[in-house]
C-alpha cells in the first residue's frame, strides 16, 4: 500500500513538471500595435436617438463596461442606474468646450501604444450643429491627441458630479 501511494505521488510530480507546450501549439495570436488603433473616428452614427454625447468605457482587470448617454435637455441616463438631470446650459457649455478642442477635426492616429493588462477603451460619440463624429481611444496610447484626454477629462467630471450628488 505504501509503495503504490509513493508510485502515485511521484507520478503527480513528473505530471506536473512536464514542459509547456510551445506558444505556436497554444494556437493563440496577438495582434500588432498596427493592428490596435489607440484611437479610431467614426462618422455619423444611427445609436444617438437624440442624444448629444455617449460616453463609453469598458475593460479593466474586472471587465467594466458602461455607458451614458447626455441629452441637450440637461437629461443624463446610465445603463446601471438613474436618471440625472442638469441644466440644458452646462450640456450646451460642455459641447462649445468639446468642439474648440478639436473633437470634430481630430485626426485617426495610427494606434502606437504601451500595452497594459487593466487598460481601459473609451469611445465618445458626440452630436453638435450638424456634426456627429464617434473617437475611441485606448489608455496607454502613445499617439492619442491631447484633446482627446482634455474632452474626456470634462466629461469624466459631469459624471462624477452626478455620482456625488445622488
């Protein structure tokens, strides 16, 4: 008995010190930098239904995803709660600060980036005077526009503002 639980045990061990199998057999593939643009501009976009901003972030280590959507009645709407509202003002204010920063002339950047294992993907759509123009960006972008973050920043804080205030 004692010499097949030694059998046994030493079986387990060289199981578990086989090598492991050669990437090429994992049968896995990442892509290149080239093939994952930091930043991507779509035009035009039929998910508005009214809507003058949808904000967008999803990834992370936990697999977050959400999504807001801004309306020019001051209305705020998120996938996981309530509806917030805030002057149709600030919403006006908001896009004239998006706009002169470039958001509707933004170039498509050719996706250089720093990998990263919790990196999160943005992705803005915006509707103002006639304009409708969707960017995504991914962080640790090395050719992401500046812009980009500053308009993403502002609309980080109307989120956060609304998070406080409920």
């Amino acid at each position: 008995m004692r010499r097949e639980a030694i059998v046994i045990i030493l079986l387990v061990f060289l199981v578990a010190c086989e090598p492991a199998p050669a990437r090429s057999a994992l049968n896995t593939r990442t892509p290149s930098p080239a093939e994952l643009p930091s930043t991507r501009v779509f035009s035009g976009s039929d998910k508005l239904g009214g809507a003058v901003i949808i904000y967008e972030r999803s990834g992370g280590l936990t697999g977050i995803s959400e999504q807001w959507t801004v309306y020019p009645d001051g209305r705020i709407t998120s996938e996981q709660g309530p509806e917030y509202r805030v002057s149709p003002e600030r919403i006006s204010s908001l896009l004239s600060e998006i706009e002169s920063l470039g958001f509707f002339v933004m170039s498509e950047t050719s996706g250089r980036f720093s990998p990263c294992r919790d990196c999160f993907t943005y992705r803005i759509t915006v509707s103002h005077e006639g304009q409708v123009r969707t960017v995504m960006a991914m962080d640790a972008a090395a050719d992401t526009p500046a812009e980009f973050w500053q308009i993403l920043e502002r609309i980080r804080e109307l989120v956060a503002s609304l998070e406080q205030e409920s």
